[in-house]
C-alpha cells in the first residue's frame, strides 16, 4: 500500500471510530436529561418541571430527571446549573428570585444573569395582597391609610428574605410610602399559618395559595399586584386601581442553560419548549395553579431577566435590604 493511501485509511479508521464511541450503540440508553429546580418540591416552578419535562424528554429522546436543590434562596441550585457541562444535559427552571438575589448576594461565586443562558420563558404568576379578616381592611388603600396613621406599626409575613413575597411588599412600600415591618420566615407554610390566625397583618401570596383560604372566608384579598385583573378573581383590583401604587410584582418563571451552551442547542429546546407549552394539558396545569402560561424567543427572555435584575438591584440599594 503506497505511503499515502495508508495514511488516507488510517484517518478514515480514526474516523470511524471516534463516531462510533459518540454515537450509543442501538437500544442503548442516553443520558437522562436533568431539569434542576432551586427549590423544595410542590412549589411553582417544581410543578413547571413535572410537567413541561417528561415532553421535553419525548422529543429529545431522553429520559428526564427533576432534581430538587434547594437552600440559600435558590443559589445552590442555581450554581450547579452554572458549574454544569454545556452540552444539553442540565437546565434550570426558575422563577425571578434568581435575579433578585443578584442584589441581594453581592459576594457570590457566580453572576446569576451573565453566567447563565435563557432559553425560554414558560409562564407568569401573579401575587395578591392578602390580609387577615379581623384587621377589618377592604380594600389595598385602607392597609396604606392605616400603614401611615401607625407606621411601623403594622407588619407583614413573608418565606423568607430575597423572596417574591418579600421583595414586592417592599417594593409596594416604596411606592406608597409606607412602612410595614417585615417578619420572614423560614417557608411559605408558617407564614401562612401565621396569617390565618392573626398574628401577622399582610402578605403577599400567589394566586394559587391565597385563592381557597380567600374562598373560604379565612383571608381577605385587598387587590392584585399586576398590571391587569385575573380571570380566577374578576372582581380584585389590581393596586394602581385600588389607589395604593402603581405596583407590577408578577413573577416570571423560565428555562435557562448552562454557560457556553451553543446557540442552535438553545434555539432547538426553545422550538420544542414553545410547542409543549401550547399544548391544552399544559396551559390546564398551569392555569389551575394560578400561573399564565408564556413564551418567548432565547433573546426576549434575556432582555426581560436583565431589565428584571436592574430593577430590583436598585429596590434593594434604595431600601438597604440585606440578605442576613
């Protein structure tokens, strides 16, 4: 065999075999597809996962596995999404507290909006301002008028600081320009159970939470935090039209890939995400937990998360919030 020809072959047999060791061999099983949530199972986005995760798994032809990672408001979860291989194995679901920590954690090892890419928006949820029957409030400006005859007076619950819930009400405090005393807590669960018997005045909930305890006559629901009122309650105003703030506190929820994933993998699960999100049993599962079911192009979504970061980064400068 001429000196040439040997070589030729000898770089069509190197060939072959490095595609024969990345492409599985028929029937073998591919890598199941982890879907990490930085939060503890039943909550929004962990029900976004269970979902949305086992159709993205059929069409990508992989087993998915939801991995729950909670603890540090999400920033432990977050950071193993970030540290991950960029090859389509690992994506975070999230809500918007990812880029409220970005204030929040100044110290921390990563940047929650750089170091991570947006592939989709999947939904918005919205927050009531919720209070207690016996506070005799009707309406969100009898809270704010009775916040500014007894500032600091009054107080409210949240699950914990960096939350949603904690950083709309400072942010409808900032607006109104009142001053309601914070008393977090270490989950949603307590500070409900709390609410409920009157030891805490206010709070903000999501829909889904707030919804049976307001149907059953155990909370009061003074308006909606968003920018329009919700099919679930057609009669609550939102803020601005209660009189008590201009106040846009709907928290979006969305996918994002690891650092350096490529862009036509982040454009593929953007397809394949807008199409399982149009799905009827999709939208009826979100809908029936009080969320909107939403969706975007990788660009929109990264717009949104950086206009998001900005604006509570300045919330948490103005207040002097502290993570601690």
């Amino acid at each position: 065999m001429k000196p040439i020809i040997r070589v030729a072959a000898a770089a069509l047999a190197l060939a072959a075999f490095a595609a024969s060791a990345q492409t599985p061999p028929a029937g073998a099983a591919q890598a199941p597809l982890r879907l990490i949530v930085p939060f503890t199972p039943g909550t929004g986005i962990d029900l976004i996962a269970r979902t949305v995760g086992p159709k993205l798994g059929e069409r990508l032809g992989r087993p998915v596995v939801v991995d729950n990672r909670p603890g540090a408001s999400g920033n432990i979860g977050t950071e193993a999404v970030v540290r991950a291989a960029p090859n389509g194995g690992t994506l975070l679901v999230s809500v918007n507290t990812l880029v409220m920590n970005r204030g929040l954690y100044p110290q921390l090892p990563f940047d929650p909006v750089k170091d991570l890419m947006p592939v989709s928006l999947t939904s918005w949820g919205q927050l009531l301002l919720v209070t207690h029957p016996q506070t005799g409030y009707k309406t969100a400006a009898d809270l704010v008028a009775a916040a500014k005859a007894r500032p600091g007076r009054l107080n409210y619950a949240s699950p914990g600081v960096g939350t949603p819930h904690h950083m709309s009400m400072e942010l409808f405090k900032q607006t109104a320009g009142v001053f309601l005393t914070h008393i977090p807590y270490r989950g949603t669960a307590q500070a409900v159970t709390d609410l409920l018997g009157g030891q805490v005045d206010a709070m903000f909930l999501p829909i889904h939470v707030a919804l049976p305890q307001i149907k059953g006559g155990k909370l009061v629901a003074l308006a909606i935090g968003s920018d329009k009122r919700h099919a679930l309650l057609p009669d609550l105003p939102t803020l601005a039209e209660a009189r008590a703030g201009n106040v846009n506190v709907d928290m979006w929820y969305g996918i994002f890939a690891p650092p350096g994933t490529s862009p036509e993998l982040v454009a593929r699960l953007n397809r394949e995400l807008k199409e399982i999100l149009a799905a009827p049993d999709v939208r009826a599962a979100f809908q029936t937990q009080g969320m909107d079911p939403a969706t975007s192009s990788p660009d929109e979504f990264k717009r949104l998360v950086e206009r998001d970061a900005d604006r509570w980064a300045q919330l948490v400068k103005s207040q002097g919030i502290k993570a601690e």
